[in-house]
C-alpha cells in the first residue's frame, strides 16, 4: 500500500455537502470511497436509505465527533455495502473485459491526479482508496473514472446508456492505524462476500503497477 496521508487536524473544520463528493472534506486526507452499478440497488432501498440518512444528517450537523462520525459510517455506508455484497443486479463487472476497464480508468491518473490506494473492482461495485492531489476534487475525480469506464465497458458490450448510479458512499481516513483498517476490509471483501476466483479483481499501486487478480499475481508497468 503506497497511500500515505497526513494526521487528521481535529482543530480544521471538518465540513459537509449532502449532494456533492466528498460528503466529508479536508485537504490532504484520503478517502474510502465506494461507486456501485446503478441497478445493483433496488430503488426502494436506495429511497429509504436516502430518507433515513437526510433526516440522521439534519440531526447530526458539523463539526462532526469522532463518535458520530463512526455511527454514519456503520449505519449508513456499511449497511449499503451488504447490500451490495448480496450480487443485486447484472453485475456486468464480473466480466473480464468490464473489470480491466475499470481497473486502466483507475490507473491512468494515479501519481498526477491523485494517489491510488488498494482498490477492489467486485461484480456490481468498487471499493477503493485514494488521495486527491492538490487542485483535484474528489467529485470531479468520480465523475470522470465513472464516465470514462462507462464509455469503456458500453463499448466492449456493444451498449448505450448509463452504468453507474448518481451516488456513491465515502468515508473520510482519519489516521493512519484507520488506512490500515480500511485497508484490510478493501483486500478482505471479496471472501467476505463469498466470491470465488475469477469474479473480482483486487489491485493496488506501489512503485509501478501491481495488479493482484484473483487467479494470481501479475505485474505490468504503470501507464504513462
């Protein structure tokens, strides 16, 4: 893991966007960041999710606790993710070629735009951790890995239309001991999950580009 990230300043007001990436902003910090399928959550679950979440935030304005940071974290993020674990949807990224475009979009801007930590693409969604270089806004980041992998797999499946879904789940890195832990839970999800070889593809940045598939280690040189 090569992301490194300065010490959460605890004295520097920690703010909050409800409609805009990162929900949760500091500079310098990295982020846990999760961008799903937009069929791999049933819309019913995402209009409660969405409804229960606006009222939990206008009763829990900033400057967030620590305490309270954690609560929506696990309310909120983590319950979407078992959502996600269960396989709704068509799962498209289970395909090599959906994957791979998926895992080249990531690698393109890493070390100028942004540094890319342990990432995990899984069958309807993608764990990840990054830091956003000086100058780049995580929201602008997002907005391009998801269009420019859309355009990449509706190519290669001969398809028009939207993939990813208008929200995604972020969490803010606090220290450096909660990198570590976010860490493990990106590498450690795919077994969570149940998913056998084959059907995600974990990666990771170091000195050049490591990719770790499921079926073994390959090493290919970071794209220029």
């Amino acid at each position: 893991m090569r992301v490194t990230i300065k010490p959460f300043d605890h004295a520097d007001p920690l703010t909050i966007r409800q409609r805009r990436l990162p929900h949760w902003r500091q500079d310098g910090c990295a982020y846990s960041l999760t961008c799903h399928l937009g069929d791999s959550l049933p819309t019913h679950i995402l209009q409660l999710w969405s409804g229960v979440r606006g009222h939990w935030l206008d009763l829990h304005p900033p400057p967030w606790t620590d305490a309270e940071a954690s609560e929506y974290h696990e309310r909120f993020t983590e319950q979407m993710e078992r959502h996600l674990d269960a396989g709704c949807g068509s799962c498209v990224l289970r395909r090599p070629e959906c994957a791979q475009a998926v895992v080249d979009t990531l690698a393109h801007g890493d070390g100028a735009q942004y540094d890319l930590g342990t990432f995990v693409v899984m069958p309807n969604h993608v764990h990840l951790l990054v830091v956003p270089r000086p100058g780049h806004d995580l929201s602008d980041l997002t907005h391009a890995w998801e269009r420019i992998s859309a355009h990449r797999i509706n190519r290669a499946l001969g398809r028009r239309g939207s993939l990813w879904s208008e929200d995604a789940y972020d969490h803010i890195v606090r220290d450096q001991a909660e990198l570590e832990r976010t860490d493990a839970y990106v590498r450690q999800n795919p077994e969570k999950a149940g998913l056998q070889q084959g059907m995600f593809v974990l990666g990771g940045s170091t000195e050049g580009w490591v990719f770790l598939p499921s079926n073994g280690l390959a090493r290919q040189e970071k794209p220029s």
